[in-house]
C-alpha cells in the first residue's frame, strides 16, 4: 500500500468501528467526513475494505476485550488492509494494542485530527506506535464542520478531557485534561447546523460541566448557555451529562424560562450512599442530590430527569444498596442508565477491598433497572392529552386512512419522551405538534397537528 494519496482517492474502501461514548462517535463522524472529503469511499465494517479503523473504549476492561476482538476480525476479512486502532485503548495502553494481531498502527487520541497524514505514508512494514502524552494537550483537536449526527440531532463536542480522576474511571489517562471551544465557535456551528436544516443540536463532551475553566480569560457551561439563549442559533438544544455540583441555581433559572433549552437533563448520581460516593471520589452528597432533582422538578415544567448509577462498587452491601433503592425511588428521576461495577485495570477501585460477588450486583441491577422501567413509565403517562413537540426521526409503517396513506413515525419530544406521530407528510428532521393520546407498548402515541408547528421565528 505504498501509494500516494492522490493515487489512493476515489477507490479506496475504509471501514469504521467505534465503541464507547458519543465523544467517541463524534470523533469517527469527523474522520468519516475527512475520509470523504478526500473520496474515500465508506463501507460497513463487515466489508472487506482496504482500510480498517477500530476507534477504541477502554471504560472497562470488557472494552478492552471487545476492542481487540474487532480488530482480529478486520485482520481476518483483509489481512493485506491497512489496520489503524485509535481511541481511549490505544492511548492508554499502545504497547498491548501493538501485540495484537494484524495491527499496523496505533494512533493516540492526540493524533486522530492527523488520519490522513499517516493514511498518506502508507501501511508500515511493522506495527507503528504514534502515541503522546495526552496530559500535554492544551487545545480541542477534532471539532469543525463535521458535527456527529447518525440521525436527525447533531453532537457538538465542545469539550474534552476530565480533571476529576474517580476512583473507578480511567478517562483522564485517555483523554486527558479538560480543553474547552471557545464560546464564538461553538455559536457559529451551531447556526452552521442550522443553516443545514438541523433543528436540535447535542451539547457533548466528556465532562461538559468543566467547560472553560481551562479559557483564558475562564468562562463556564453557564455562560455558554446564555449566549445560546440570547442568540438562538438553532431551534433547540439539549445538554448532555453535567455533574449535580456543576448545576448552580443560575442555570436552574436559565433553563426554568428557556425558549431553546431542551427540559431536559442527565445527571449521574453514581451512588445513593454517602460513604460509596466518598470512596468513589464524587464531590456531592446524596441529600445535595436529592434537593438539586427537587429543585428542578419543581422550577422546570416538565422536566426529565436521567441519571447513571453503578451497582457493586467496594463495600457495598445490602444497606448501602438499598440507601441508593430508596432515593431513586423516591427523587423525581426518570429513568436509570444502571451499570455493574467492572473493575478496571489502572485504577483505585481496581484494588480496593471489599470487591461485591458478581450474582449480587446482577440482582442489583435487575433491581434498579426494573424501578427504572416503571418510573419512566409513571412519567410517560403523566403526558397523555397534553401536546407536545417531536422531532421525526424514522418511519416505521404506513397504514391507509380512507383515501389518504399515513405513516407512523417515531421521534423525541423536547424533554425526552419517544413517541410514535402518525402523519401524512412526515420527513426525517421534521418538527411537528402532537397531542399525546394513547401508550402504546410503552411508546407514547399522537396524530400530527398541521400548523401547529414552531418556526425558528417564533421561538
């Protein structure tokens, strides 16, 4: 494969594989849109293709696992193809991603901005480590016009990296510290967005609630929103993960008397006991939780509510689970992202004592994630004869009503609810109002209501 690019453009198959985080999805999306930019041509990574990039996790060591497992699969499709692995695993650990067979490169997350330069170079002779030390990183490499979008909302990553270092978490040493985009750029793509008939944009990154703090002069999440808010670049948007001690009642406020700001917010708890969370190493109590998710339910008309919890972490008995039971049970939060303790190599929690036997955490798990089924179903049904307003994202069966053929269409509301909008003339992207009527399989159900629509004028 010791062809120039230009010889390489235009004929040239590469196949992706990303695991992990939408960080990690908005990173492949900007390559994928380089790759093309340059002709490259994109197939599914079950092709044989000519070029394999595996962009990696490493959030635990299954990740690890799964990782590797990709790309023997790639060697065996097209042992002759030029096999790139990059991500949270590469950066981590490039001496082990090296051993694996069939790779020819290893690219650190500091060098994926600079895929096409190594693709210019050519397959090596031998595995190849480019890899630095991603505490030395002090700008955001891959942001642009490229923004992720699988579906009908685009992911703006406007941060990277984690300064916090929990116990459990080895992100830092993959991603690094916190950089942030300044404020004027994150504005101009998400008006770019706009322009390109996007209607909702995802604010992303690995630790949003540090935006700017590392900005010379430092600026803050908050002060990104209000700009959003006083300049509406695009009809709306919906703030990922942001950590309880980051949400200030400022930003309760904002997002109290919001005309852009999804009501909607994902806030990791973790644990709901206070002594799991100090070994964890998080910076809030449980009862400073409980009262933010109070505060805000009763600010925010409306509001859903998500949050992650680990089950199984050190010294968890049954006390201490049934602590964190109770008050997802009793907070208004709507749904649980529910994840068993997995130990992961390089961190503290790896080597803690008090590790909890497997069979408990799965019933744990099943536990919560059960709970969570029926409060986010409590929370569903709360909404039916009100209407709301839903993105359209994908048809899923089109039935005749008299002489007229309706599709049923499914899509978001503007705090979360998936529902299913029968229309005739439904499009992917489509902003339409919809009075909720009937829960179908656990899907709220309404009928479009023409005219009713939100123009971006009249937010």
């Amino acid at each position: 494969m010791q062809e120039t690019q230009e010889n390489l453009e235009g004929r040239t198959t590469v196949a992706f594989a990303t695991l992990g985080c939408k960080a990690n999805q908005y990173d492949s999306s900007f390559l994928e849109a380089q790759l093309r930019a340059r002709r490259f041509r994109l197939v599914d990574f079950k092709e044989k293709a000519d070029i394999y990039i595996v962009n990696t996790c490493t959030v635990t060591d299954r990740a690890d696992l799964d990782s590797r497992n990709l790309i023997r699969r790639a060697a065996r499709r097209n042992p002759e193809a030029f096999k790139i692995v990059t991500g949270c695993y590469a950066q981590t650990k490039p001496g082990e991603v090296a051993r694996v067979e069939g790779v020819d490169l290893v690219l650190g997350n500091d060098k994926k901005a600079k895929l096409l330069d190594y693709l210019e170079l050519g397959r090596p002779e031998r595995p190849m480590i480019e890899v630095d030390d991603i505490f030395r990183q002090t700008e955001l490499e891959t942001f642009g016009m490229a923004s992720y979008s699988k579906n009908t909302r685009a992911f703006v990553k406007i941060q990277d990296g984690c300064n916090q270092f929990c116990t459990f978490c080895i992100i830092p040493y993959a991603r690094g510290r916190n950089r942030s985009i300044p404020i004027p750029r994150v504005l101009e793509e998400l008006r770019s967005l706009s322009e390109r008939g996007f209607r909702e944009a995802v604010l992303t990154g690995i630790h949003i609630g540090t935006y700017g703090h590392d900005r010379e002069p430092a600026t803050s999440l908050l002060e990104l929103l209000k700009a959003i808010e006083a300049t509406r670049p695009i009809h709306r948007v919906r703030v990922s993960s942001i950590d309880p001690e980051e949400v200030s009642e400022e930003m309760v406020e904002l997002f109290a008397g919001s005309r852009v700001l999804c009501p909607h917010l994902h806030i990791p708890l973790q644990a709901g006991d206070d002594e799991i969370l100090r070994l964890m190493r998080r910076r809030y109590t449980v009862a400073e939780f409980a009262g933010l998710c109070e505060r805000l339910a009763a600010r925010i008309p409306g509001l859903c509510i998500g949050t992650d919890v680990i089950v199984g972490f050190p010294y968890e008995d049954e006390a201490r689970f049934e602590n964190t039971h109770a008050l997802l049970r009793d907070a208004p939060v709507h749904y649980f992202h529910v994840f068993p303790f997995s130990p992961k190599r390089g961190t503290k929690a790896a080597q803690m004592l008090g590790q909890v036997p497997p069979t408990l955490k799965k019933a744990h798990a099943a536990r919560l994630r059960a709970l969570s089924e029926a409060k986010s179903a409590e929370f569903r049904a709360r909404f039916v004869g009100e209407e709301v307003e839903v993105l359209l994202e994908r048809a899923e069966d089109v039935c005749q009503n008299g002489g007229h053929s309706e599709a049923v269409w499914t899509g978001f509301s503007e705090n979360y609810l998936p529902v299913a909008v029968t229309t005739e003339s439904g499009f992917s992207g489509k902003l339409v109002r919809c009075r909720l009527e009937t829960k179908e399989g656990g899907t709220l159900a309404g009928k479009d209501q023409p005219g009713r629509e939100k123009t971006a004028e009249g937010l």
